[in-house]
C-alpha cells in the first residue's frame, strides 16, 4: 500500500515557517472585513466547513488515513447541540462543549475498530460505521427523522452575547474556528504531528523506534472526530436546524472533495476548498442538477490534474509551504 | 446600487401615487422554492416557476406600478438548504414571499425563518398538515392541499365503496408516517378496520417484500403512504406480482398526475385518489393547462402548479389592496380577509389558521382504452363540497384559531 | 402449520425467493466490479452511475429507434462498455501508478457528473419500461406468485455470472488475464497487449452493470438515481466478498441478497442498514473479506 501523494511532503520543522504566519494573518485579516462585503450567515457556514475540513485534512494529510464516514461526527455533534439546546435548554457554549463530547467518544469507538486496517479497507469501515451512525439518526426519535431538529435556540453565548444578532454569531463562529484551527495547526507542528507522518511514511520503521502506531493514529482519529463535532455542532447553532443531510455520506463525501480541492496536507488548502465548494453550490444552486455536474467535473480535473490541490499548486509555485 | 434602488423605489412612488409607496426595497419579490432535479422535480420543478409568471402576466406584471420579480432555488428537499435559502432570501435578496416548498420537512423549517422575519409563505408543494394544526402561523397561508384532506378524500370513498380492511405501505419518514395515521383515523371511523402496516425506508426501489406481506395480510385495501417515486415503484411492482388480481386494491394516498404519466395508463388504471385540480375540468383550465404546457416541456400542470397559480395570484391581490408588503402578517391577514376567487380554484377563502378553502376531487384512474391521448387520464368519481374536504378549524389545534 | 419465529411459512419461501432476485442484481454488479477492480486496481464508484445508463440507452433504444427489450439486451451493453472503453482510455489510464484512492475519487466524480446530466435532461420521476410480452404474467408456486419476469433475471444472471467465472478461472483467456493481474510487465513480456486487455476489460465489467441495468428497466422506473445508492450497497458487497475474488462476489451478492430479504420480514426499517454491519462485523473478523486472499 503506498502511501496517498502528499504535497507537503518534506519535512516540517516544530517552529511554524514564516510563510506560513503571514498567510494566517492575511486570512484572519480577510475574515475580519468580510461581513462588510458578504452576507455574514454565508460566511459562518464556509467557516463551519472549513473547520470540518481541516479536521478531516489532520486524519488524511498528516495520519495518511482516509475516512469516508466524517459526516458521523459531524451530524451527530449536530444533534447533540440541538437537542441540548432545545429540549434541555443548555446555553450554547455549554451545548457546543457536548456536542464535541458526544464526537470525541464517537471517535474513540469508531478509531478502535477502524485504525486496525488501512488505505481502503479503512475507508469501508468507517463508512459502515457511518451508514449505521445514519440508521441511528434516521429511527431514533430524538432526531425527528427527516424533519430534523429545527428551531435550535441560538441563545446568549456565556449569558452575554447575543447570538440572535447575525454579526455577533459571526464573530463568535470565526472565534470558534480559529480556536480550532489553532488546535490543528499546534497538534501538526508538535512532536505529536511528526510521529504521523513518520508512520505515513514508514510504518514499520516506526515501530522499530519505539513508537506505537496504532496509539498516535487513535489519538489523531479522536481529536479530528472532536473537532469536526466542534465544527457541525456550530452549524446547527448558526442555522438553527440539525438534519439527516449533516450525518449522511454524501457529506463524508463533500469534506474529501474540499480537502482534495485545496490540497491534501495542507494547512490553509482545506479552509481554500471549503470556500470554493461552499460557494459554488450557493452560486450555481440557481441551475440545480448543474452543481452535481460541476462538483464531479472539479473531482475528475483535479485528480487528473492538480493532485496537490489549489494551496499545494500555489505553494509549489511559490516555492512556499502553506 | 444602494442609490440607483433608492431612487428607482422614489420614481415608482412617485408614478403610483402616494398612496402606494410602501413596497420595500422597490420591488415584489417573489421566490420560488421546490424540488429543481430531483424526485419532485416533475411535480413542481420548474413548472412552479412558470405557473407563477403566469399569475404575475395575468396580473398585469406589477402592483400599482410597482415591479414583481420571480426568483428560484432548489432545495433538493433538505430542510438545510431550504432554510438557508429563505434566511438568505429575506435578509440580503429582498424576497418578499416564498411559495410552493414541497416537501412537508423543508415546508415547517421554512415556516419558521418566515414568522421570524415577518415575511410571508404560501405553501402549495407540501402536505403536512401540522402547518395549519400546532405550527400554524399568521405568516403562512397552505393552499393546495394536505394529508388530512387527501386521507378523508381516499381513505372515506375506498371504505364506503367496500373496502374496508386496509395494510399500509408506509415511507418512513414524517410524511409518511402523518398520512398512515390520518387515513387510519378516517378509515377506523368509517367502520372499516386497519390490519398492519410495513413502514419501508425513503427512496426505496424494490418494494416485492413489503408487498409479499401486504397480500399475506389478507387486507381487501393497501394503502400506499408514500409519494413520488416509491409510490410509482410500488404500483409497478403491485401490478406484477399480481396483487390487484389477486383481489386486493391498492389506494394511492398520495398521486399525482406526473406520477400517472410515468407509470402508464397500463399500469396505473384504476387507482382511486384525490386531487385538488384537474386540467380537464373545464374551459378555463384546459386553456390555463394548454399554455402552461406549452412552457413547459409538454408536461401538464399538477394541481401544486395549479395552487402555485392560484395562491400568486391572491397574494398580488392582497398587495394591490393593502399596498404595502413590508409586514408579511399583515399581507397574510388580508388575504384571510379578501374571498378568493381564480379561474382554476373558483370560488373560496383563507380560514384563520391559514388553510385555503375549497372543493376538493375524487378521480379513477382512466383505462387504457378510455383515453383518448397522453395526459387523458382521470375520471371525476366524486366532488368533495368545501366545508368537508378539510379538517374542521377546531381540530387542528391551531392557537390562532382559538381566539 | 409451524410457524418460523412468528412468520407462516408461505410468507418465508417468498421472503427468500425475493431476496434472490435481489441478490442477483447484487452479484451482476459486483461482480463487475470486482473483476475491474482485480485487473485495473480501480474502485469503480461510476459503477451505479454505468447501470443506470444502462437502463437509459434501452429506453433511448426503445423511444427512438423502436428496438425493443430484446435487442437492447445486447445493444446496451455494447454501447455502454464503448463509453467505459473512452473513460479507461483517456481518464483511468493515467491513474494506474497511483494510489487506490485517487481511482475512487474519479470515479466518484464521473459519477456525480453522469447522474447529474441525466437529471438535468431527464428529471427524476422515472421513465416507464414495460415487461416484454414473453415475459408478462406469473406463476403460482403455492406460496406466491412468481412474476416471469423474475424468474427470468434470476435464470439469467446466474448464467451470466458462472459463465464470467469460467471464462476467468477455467479459459485461457482468463489465464492471461490473471496473469497480467499478477505480474503486468512479465505478461507484456511474453508479447500479450496488456493496455488493450486492461480497456476490455473495465469495458466488459461496464458492460456487465449495463447489462444488469436492462434486466432492472422493467422492474424498476427507468429514472437517473437508479443507481444513486445501490454503490454504496455494491461496495458493501464487493467488501464483504474479498476484493477481486470472482467466485466471492457473486455468491456474496446472492447471500447478501436473502439476508437483506429476511430483514425486511423482522425489521424492515433495518434493510438498508443491515449489509454494513454485515461489513463491518466481517472486515474486523476477517480483513481480505469472506473469499478474498489476504494480501491487501
């Protein structure tokens, strides 16, 4: 099995490049001006999915691991948020926080089962585990089937802000996100992150330097599942609505193709991809079977041409790491 | 753009007289909001689209002078995107009402974004019934028809002609599972009695096994809860493992003309089931049915195109009078207000809970031999007055109507 | 009568027949896939899209050339392997030194594209295909009644899927073929044309799911997402049967189908669910999957 064709192939030190500090500031910059331009609910939803893509990108770009079940934490943080928010009446900080739990723990059952085979076969298991994740969410009645959850109260974030004013909830989602990526971008450039992709590299000759594999990679499986909960759990808060659409595959799906969009292994290629995938389908939603079209016709280019994604052609280019 | 809008919005008033300057943004706006490419596409689709320039044509294309514009989305029947449509239609496009929305799980998420912004909804695409019971609003107005309706039309006709033993093939999803229990309701007080019922998963292709065990059941009706293409699915593949000629019937709660085109007159003749509209009526609605076809790819008007139409129309009406679409409660309240009357509906009203008023129809399934060319299709078995085609006011547990 | 855990035993019989005549559109299609996934080492998630089209190309055949079910049987099958033959030929070949995943990421492109024109031009309420009249009515074997029809895919798909299994493992044809899966440098060097036997071959898997798409137009309606969520079931399939094992994906297929039958007596909410955690439970026991060889 070789390994998937990362574009940042070399290797990374524990200290960020500089390249990469200014790309993170213009893109902080970006995201503070934004709302001026764009309408604000639009842009917390790309942050959203950028989160969740990101999320995916540490599992795939950095353990070598592909999950085609992601959209399990995903919609399942969702409904925990809604349902918490909802029926419990949890403020929303609080409802968040569990609605990451509730993936974390989902992902620890998920990664004990799946982490034990790898390149396909560990696609397949986890998409198992995520078609039975959908079952879940599809009978139990908690989730209202395919009503979803709606009405999922955004309520006042630690008691103080107002969440029901859009510009409000979209700097706390950006604050949210950039916790988030923040978390990523540590956990890659740590000792941590230099284990897997040592084992992406070389597996065995890892092993034979004393390290246990199969801990690293349950250990990136947990905190990429938290952190896509953490991700689909503010989408429900922003949208006000958990649905079947969060948990089933065809999202496990649209989180690979952001990533692979952007560039795998990456750090800002995701949060890139989200963007461009996000805003096709707002775009193009005005032609309706088209955006199928268009989002397949952008899978088949880039594999067939730009494997490294947007990010890693431009770091390539550029002779940067991004 | 701010500007140009601003002084577009003054000229208008100006031109309509003071009277009429209330119209935000300086235009009406219309968005339509369905199934653009997938299961319902046919039914609703594009069709609603032109079903509502017809409206707006007949109307004149502006209100006192002031434009109507119609939009459109897709939204693929996920109460996600619909959502975040609509969200993004009242806070940034300056929609002033959205219509149609089949799909009864994307319908409620859709009513309450509208109640939250004050705009307004007509609903003709969706069924639940929920939208004039516990969720009514005073911002939506449900049109063409909805489960209870097409439970009492069906499910009282099929038992008072016999068949009084029903098994229910039941989609498993909210839709499904409000219709399996409105018709149970109505078929139980009706003396009839219902056997079991197999609820099958959404978008399902082979029904042989749930069939198997709907004969098995020995129930003299089978009572199909589902819409789309698991209904057309399931009376395809009823039709061939002979359950109609082994006796049993099947009772079609949710059918559309669209649905009886793609199954063939061979296949589909004999179902019994209840509509709102029926191109082949009269003179106004062939003429309505001849132009709207012509526009759109040949395919006739559903009676959700029809209430599309219909509902369009009422609301330009309802704007004319009041002149003002600002607050959507208000717009609603005059539509409750004013009679309705459209050469496709005839005469009727919006009750206080929101639900139009109007006669609703039973019809056969025409045979092979009996049509006279494509879209020929339905008998008329029984008209359905009015005052008993929907769920009594006090019924529904509506708040609104509790006043 | 005994009853068999609260079911009669009519209703049982039946429940198992049909799950066989699923079974058998589960095995045509997996094992097209498994056989292109032996040779080409591509996970082919344009398989369902590839069915689909193949119930499409019968009703075009029908629609506006008036060739009815009979011919399409063969035509459609050619027709669609000739647009499999074009995708291996200018997409798939450029793919083969990488990883597994990129041909499935394709793949699952090719997918969203096909399925998308089709809906654009189609709509998806389906288009009607009627039984051909040979075929119309139905046997009355006690406990049901059997539709011809049927009867006739299940005939007909057992047929076809011993006769891809002999050709493979009993020809010498399927020698080489095999042996191109083993060693592709050492078969070209004994002068075979690997590329070409590599085109024929996703043509020939593709044509088999265009194949399977015909025998389904009468059954089902004839509509773009067909085969939207049958690849997912497919994959499962192909899994659970050992990739690349032939013999194991069609008996998987057939046994996947009763197991599938038999959850729409006791649980039917379950049947679209219960082959995953018939994956999953055999991918944890035994990786390679049931017949496959564990080198993967």
């Amino acid at each position: 099995m070789t390994a998937i064709r990362i574009a940042g192939k070399a290797p990374v030190g524990l200290t960020a490049p500089r390249s990469q500090v200014i790309a993170f500031l213009v893109m902080v910059a970006a995201f503070l001006i934004a709302p001026l331009f764009i309408y604000p609910i639009f842009l917390a939803k790309m942050l959203c999915f950028a989160l969740f893509a990101c999320a995916f990108n540490l599992l795939i770009g950095y353990a070598g691991l592909l999950s085609f079940g992601h959209a399990a934490f995903f919609g399942m943080a969702a409904y925990a948020v809604g349902h918490s928010a909802k029926v419990w009446g949890w403020p929303p900080e609080l409802a968040i926080l569990f609605g990451v739990a509730v993936a974390a723990v989902l992902g620890l059952g998920f990664g004990i089962l799946a982490i034990r085979r790898q390149g396909i076969y560990f696609a397949m298991v986890t998409l198992a585990l995520a078609q039975m994740v959908y079952f879940f969410c599809l009978q139990a009645p908690f989730t209202h089937g395919e009503d979803g959850i709606q009405a999922i109260p955004r309520g006042h974030l630690f008691g103080f802000f107002n969440l029901r004013d859009t510009e409000t909830l979209y700097f706390v989602v950006l604050a949210i996100f950039l916790i988030g990526f923040l978390i990523i971008y540590r956990a890659i450039h740590s000792p941590f992150g230099q284990v897997l992709r040592a084992i992406r590299e070389n597996e065995p000759r890892t092993i034979s330097l004393g390290y246990k594999p199969d801990h690293y990679k349950l250990m990136a499986f947990v905190l990429s599942a938290a952190l896509s909960g953490l991700a689909g759990g503010t989408k429900a808060i922003v949208f006000e609505i958990a649905t079947l659409t969060d948990v089933h595959w065809g999202t496990s799906g649209e989180v690979v193709l952001m990533t692979l969009l952007g560039g795998l292994g990456t750090v800002f290629g995701p949060v890139v991809g989200a963007f461009v995938v996000i805003g096709l389908q707002n775009y193009l939603a005005q032609i309706g079977a088209w955006v199928q079209v268009v989002q397949g016709l952008i899978f088949v280019v880039c594999v067939l041409t730009f494997r490294r994604g947007i990010v890693g052609e431009l770091g390539r280019i550029l002779k940067l790491k991004l | 753009m701010k500007k140009t809008l601003l002084a577009a919005a003054a000229l208008c008033a100006i031109a309509a007289g003071s009277a009429h300057a209330e119209m935000s943004g300086g235009t009406v706006k219309i968005g339509v909001l369905n199934d653009m490419s997938g299961l319902y596409a046919d039914l609703a689709g594009q069709g609603s689209v032109i079903a509502a320039q017809m409206a707006l044509e007949e109307f004149g294309g502006n209100v006192n002078g002031t434009k109507v514009e119609i939009v459109s989305a897709d939204h693929q029947n996920k109460p996600d995107i619909g959502s975040n449509v609509a969200r993004q239609w009242y806070d940034v496009d300056g929609v002033d009402v959205i219509v149609d929305v089949p799909t009864s799980s994307v319908a409620l998420a859709i009513n309450d974004v509208t109640r939250e912004k004050n705009k307004v909804f007509l609903v003709s695409g969706a069924a639940a019934s929920d939208l004039t019971g516990p969720k009514c609003s005073p911002n939506t107005v449900h049109w063409t028809y909805d489960t209870w309706a097409l439970a009492n039309g069906t499910g009282k006709a099929v038992v008072q002609t016999g068949g009084d033993s029903w098994f229910f093939l039941t989609a498993d999803y909210a839709f499904g599972h409000a219709l399996e229990r409105d018709t149970s309701a109505v078929v139980e007080a009706n003396g009839g009695k219902v056997l079991g019922s197999v609820k099958h998963p959404l978008q399902n292709a082979d029904f042989s096994s749930f069939l198997l065990q709907a004969q098995s059941s020995g129930a003299k009706v089978i009572g199909l809860a589902n819409a789309g293409g698991d209904t057309t699915n399931s009376i395809k593949q009823a039709a061939e493992f002979g359950i109609v000629q082994g006796g049993q019937s099947l009772a079609g709660l949710l059918v559309f003309l669209t649905d009886v085109h793609a199954l063939g007159l061979e296949t589909a003749h004999g179902l019994i089931l209840t509509e709102a509209f029926y191109w082949d009526a009269n003179d106004e609605t062939r003429k309505f049915a001849a132009e709207f076809a012509k526009r759109n790819r040949g395919i006739h008007p559903t009676m959700i195109h029809a209430g599309v139409y219909s509902s369009v129309l009422h609301y330009l009406k309802a704007l004319k009078e009041l002149g003002a679409d600002a607050d959507g409660a208000k717009v609603v309240a005059k539509m409750k207000e004013m009679p309705t009357d459209d050469r496709l509906f005839g005469k009727g009203q919006v009750r206080v809970d929101g639900r139009h008023i109007h006669p609703m129809y039973l019809f056969e399934v025409k045979k092979p031999e009996e049509s006279k060319g494509p879209w020929d299709y339905y008998k008329l078995r029984a008209t359905i007055p009015a005052e008993e085609a929907f769920r009594p006011l006090d019924q529904g547990g509506c708040p609104l109507a509790k006043s | 009568m005994f009853e068999l855990i609260g079911i009669p035993p009519q209703a049982f019989f039946g429940q198992l027949l049909i799950g066989l005549i699923n079974g058998a559109f589960y095995a045509m299609l997996s094992l097209g896939l498994a056989v292109i996934f032996g040779l080409l080492n591509i996970i082919n998630f344009a398989h369902g899209a590839l069915y689909m089209m193949g119930a499409f190309v019968a009703w075009f055949l029908l629609q506006y050339f008036g060739l009815g079910y009979w011919p399409a049987l063969i035509l459609s099958p050619i027709i669609v392997g000739a647009f499999g033959a074009v995708i291996e030929r200018t997409l798939l070949r450029r793919l083969y030194h990488l990883d597994h995943l990129y041909g499935l990421l394709l793949t699952f492109g090719l997918a969203l594209m096909i399925q998308g024109v089709f809906r654009y031009y189609f709509g998806s309420s389906g288009q009607p295909y009627t039984i051909p009249p040979l075929l119309q009515g139905g046997v009355h074997l006690g406990f049901m009644v059997l539709p011809i029809y049927r009867g006739w895919v299940v005939a007909v798909s057992l047929l076809v899927c011993l006769a891809t299994w002999f050709i493979i493992e009993r020809t010498r044809l399927g020698a080489t073929l095999r042996a191109a899966t083993e060693n592709r440098a050492l078969t070209q060097a004994f002068g075979i044309n690997v590329p070409r036997m590599i085109t024929l071959t996703y043509a020939f898997g593709v044509g088999l799911a265009a194949f399977s798409g015909v025998l389904a137009a009468p059954i089902f309606q004839v509509s773009p997402l067909m085969g939207a969520d049958l690849i997912i079931i497919i994959f499962a399939v192909v899994v659970i049967g050992g990739m690349g094992s032939i013999m194991g994906s069609i008996l998987t297929g057939f046994a996947l189908g009763v197991v599938e039958g038999l959850t729409k007596v006791f649980y039917p909410e379950a049947s679209n669910t219960v082959i995953f955690v018939v994956m999953a439970i055999v991918l944890l026991i035994k990786p390679a999957g049931l017949f496959g060889r564990a080198h993967a």
